[in-house]
C-alpha cells in the first residue's frame, strides 16, 4: 500500500512536469518568453520607481505621525485636530501653521511641518507617501517579523533597538554608493552608526537621541553645592549625589540612574557600561555580562541606589523613576534630550551637561528614542523608498529640527554653524554627544528577549541584594551562553 501511495505521488509530479513541457512547447521558446517578460517587468518596476510615479508605504513613527492614510490627504485633518485639541501645552492657533526656518516652532505641530515638507519633496518626484500605523514596541516587533516570514512588508519599516537585528539578519537592503558615503561624511555618528553591520549602513534615524546628565538646579543649590558646575567624574557625581540626599533628609535625594530591568533602563545606565568600556556584547555579537568592565560598572549602580528613595531606581516601570525628578523628589538623572524641554515646560531650572567618566573611561552613549528608518529587501519600490530617507536629512528637515529645539539636527553643516552653537548651546552639547563611539542595543542571535531578562535580573540582584556581583554576573553569563550557543 505505501509504494502505491509513492508511486501515485511520482505520477502526480510527472504529469505536472508533461504538462507543464506541453504549455511550452515543449522546445524551451515559451520558457525563454517568460523569463524575458518578467525581465521587462522588473525593469519597468525600476524605472517606475525611478521616476516616481508610485505610492510607497511608510509606517508610523509617533513623534513625527500625522495619522494612517495618504499624507496629502492626512495632513488638512490633522491641523483642525491639533487646533482643536485643548489638552495641548502649549496649544496650537493658526498662526503657528506658518512656518519660516529660522523661526520658532511650536513643538506640537512639528510633525505636521516635518511630514509636509517630505511629502511635498515627495510629490515632487511624482511619489505618493502613504503611512501606516503597526504600533510600537513588541506590537511592532511582531507584526514586522510576521511580515518578513510572508514577504509582505512596507517599503520603509522604522523600529529602534530590534533594527540592528533585521539587518544583521539580512532582511534590509544595504543603502546605496552615493547615499552612504554623503551619509558618512555629512551625519553624526548616532543617526547611522547603530545601523552599520558588515561595512555597509542598513538604517537611518533623523533626529536621534542620546544620553545626557540633567540635574535640577533648585536641589543641587539646597545642598550647598554649585548649580552651574556639572560633576565630570564617577567618583564627583556620586560625591554630589550624597550631599543632596543628606541635605533632602527624607523629602528629596541625589538620584543618578535608572536601572529597571528593561529597555528604559538598558537605554540609560548602558551608556555608562560603554563609558567603561564595556557592554552587553562582545564584537560577535555574543553576551558579554561578565566583563570586568562591567562588573566595576555595577558596583557603582549599587552605590547610586543608596541616593533614591527605597526601590526607586530598580523599579520595572521607568515612568514612576522619571515622574520623581519631576515632581523634586530626585536631583540627578541620566536621560534623553527632551528632558530639556519638558523640565522647562514645568518650570523647572535645570543643568545639562554630557555624562562623567569613570576613572580610565572613554566618551560613549547609547541611543535613545532613535527611529531608524529601513528599506526592507522585499520592499516593493526600493528607489522610491529610498527618497523618503533623503529627505529626512535634508536641510530643510534638519533645519525644522533645529529650530523646534527638542532634539538635535544630525546635518553637519547646520548643527556645527555659528547660529545654531549661539542660538542652541544645550542642543549642540548634545549633538557632540552623537559623535565617537555611540552604540545601539545589540539584538541576540536567539531566544532575544530571554537573554536580555537574564541580563535584567542579574543586574538587578547585583544592586538590591547583598550577593558577590562577580558570581550573579556568571551566572547569567553561563545561562545566556546555553541560549546564545
């Protein structure tokens, strides 16, 4: 009975293949017609999105969204909802709508500016910009995977830390020649760096973050301290950190990093693993939780959490840490650039200055709310797509970016002029901060998410729990290995 089976089945593909050598002709010219027409279309295609003439399809980043739909249809709709919306601070009127660069921008309609300048760059090489909205984090994460596995993915896709991933995957496409030597010698290092696998750039972000110290200067003064004097060690920040929680007495403390057991807090305490000169992995790409670099940097978390309120600093929800320096219950925190203007917006004086150095450290950061924008490889119109991301870094982009002031251009020749050192002194810290060696989380060869919860409660117990931080560290690092390996 089973060699019948196998014998039916062997007729089954042999009268496919007869059938299929009938429709040919059996002599090859049907075949060769084929293969010359999905030549053309594929040429077609090229040119096409050459020349334009094509919708490419674009997913959602919050900060610079206008909705889901096409973008000449979005953005009319989206100004009544911004004009309309009385919850915003401060609030737009119409007059905020006119924009010259140069001017000053109301941050709540910078998306609305950012989308109509590309879309009208855009529509200019005849290219119609329509955006979807695959949400954020793990949402996202998995409706991308979902789409690569079907082949049925976006023509830019835009993500943060599992980016890195996809292209070490070989699931994006490698920009082209000229876009990656203009990029490599006109961008700061942040907008593409995290990007950069095997010699060649997978990823770009416009307006990326990276960490910067902030401290409320109201607190830093209570304690006798200097509020203008930014602490430029390890051992001059921790110093200020225990002078500001004695001086709280209970009402308020130093403060210094968040290190919840997550994203939030890989994002912030990481940069000072790389100021160390350590890290989560090693240069293959393989968990590196051991490192003598990294076991220094955690002893110094574990003295950082004596200066917060009990279980603040570790606490797995990053809000309720951030909420407290609001609020003037912390002095100290290590965050992104919108810091800045959200401690304005409530009034709060507040210092900024780039991150102290360990005894032997070196300058080095982490990105933070970076948005890097992909080409993938089954994207459907590559050249088209493309295009979007040179208008990200377009002057015109950059100089919308520079003059909302929350983030930081990447564009040399704006974020380096004299203007804007004068006009932005804060923002052009930070940008110097996007130089050198700035890293991206790395993504784990397997079982990803699991790695990094080792990691996270390793991290964790090291700094709530009287354990030998070496033996919690090599722990984790033999439990990754079994994963990894």
């Amino acid at each position: 009975m089973q060699a019948r089976k196998i014998t039916n089945a062997a007729l089954v593909i042999m009268m496919s293949i007869g059938l299929t050598a009938c429709s040919s002709g059996n002599n090859g010219a049907a075949d060769t017609s084929n293969e010359t027409a999905k030549a053309t279309e594929k040429a077609a295609a090229t040119d096409a999105a050459k020349t334009g003439n094509v919708t490419i399809t674009v997913l959602n980043e919050g900060a610079v969204g206008v909705g889901a739909g096409i973008v000449s249809d979005l953005l009319g709709v989206k100004k009544k909802a911004l004009i309309a919306d009385e919850t915003l601070s401060p609030r737009p009127v119409e007059a905020d709508f006119t924009y010259t660069p140069g001017g000053k921008v109301n941050t709540n309609v910078f998306g609305y500016f950012y989308q109509t300048i590309i879309n009208d760059k855009l529509k200019s090489k005849n290219i119609t910009l329509q955006t979807e909205d695959w949400g954020w984090g793990d949402p996202l994460i998995q409706k991308q995977t979902a789409g690569f596995l079907a082949k049925n993915i976006p023509d830019i896709i835009v993500g943060e830390t599992q980016m890195p991933g996809f292209a070490q995957q070989g699931l994006l496409e490698p920009f082209p020649a000229d876009m990656d030597q203009y990029i490599r010698e006109n961008i700061a290092p942040a907008a593409w760096k995290p990007m950069e696998y095997d010699g060649k750039i997978y990823g770009f972000a416009s307006q990326p973050g990276v960490n910067s110290l902030f401290w409320n200067k109201k607190l830093v003064k209570e304690a006798g301290l200097d509020p203008n004097k930014a602490p430029a060690t390890w051992d001059e920040l921790a110093a200020n950190l225990k002078k500001v929680t004695e001086a709280g007495k209970g009402k308020f403390y130093g403060g210094g990093v968040y290190g919840g057991p997550n994203a939030g807090g890989y994002l912030r305490y990481g940069t000072l693993l790389v100021i160390n000169g350590g890290g989560f992995a090693d240069a293959q790409g393989k968990p590196a939780f051991n490192s003598e670099a990294n076991l220094e940097t955690i002893a110094f978390m574990k003295e950082l959490n004596s200066y917060h309120p009990a279980g603040l600093m570790m606490n797995t929800n990053e809000g309720t840490y951030f909420d407290a320096f609001k609020k003037g219950q912390i002095a100290y925190l290590i965050d992104g650039p919108w810091r800045a203007v959200e401690s304005s917006t409530l009034g709060i004086e507040y210092g900024m200055a780039p991150i102290p150095l360990s005894s032997d450290g070196k300058a080095g950061n982490i990105t933070i709310g970076a948005a890097f924008h992909s080409v993938p490889k089954e994207a459907k119109n590559k050249e088209a797509a493309f295009e979007y991301i040179r208008a990200m870094y377009s002057e015109e982009v950059q100089t919308l970016i520079a003059d909302t002031g929350v983030r930081s251009p990447v564009l040399k020749t704006i974020a380096e002029s004299d203007d804007y050192k004068a006009n932005h002194p804060e923002m052009y810290l930070h940008y110097l901060a996007m130089a050198g060696n700035v890293q991206g989380l790395p993504t784990f060869t397997k079982e990803n998410s699991k790695v990094w919860q080792l990691f996270g409660d390793a991290v964790t117990k090291s700094v709530m729990t009287n354990g030998d931080i070496k033996s919690i560290m090599d722990d984790a690092q033999k439990k990754a290995e079994a994963i990894t390996n």
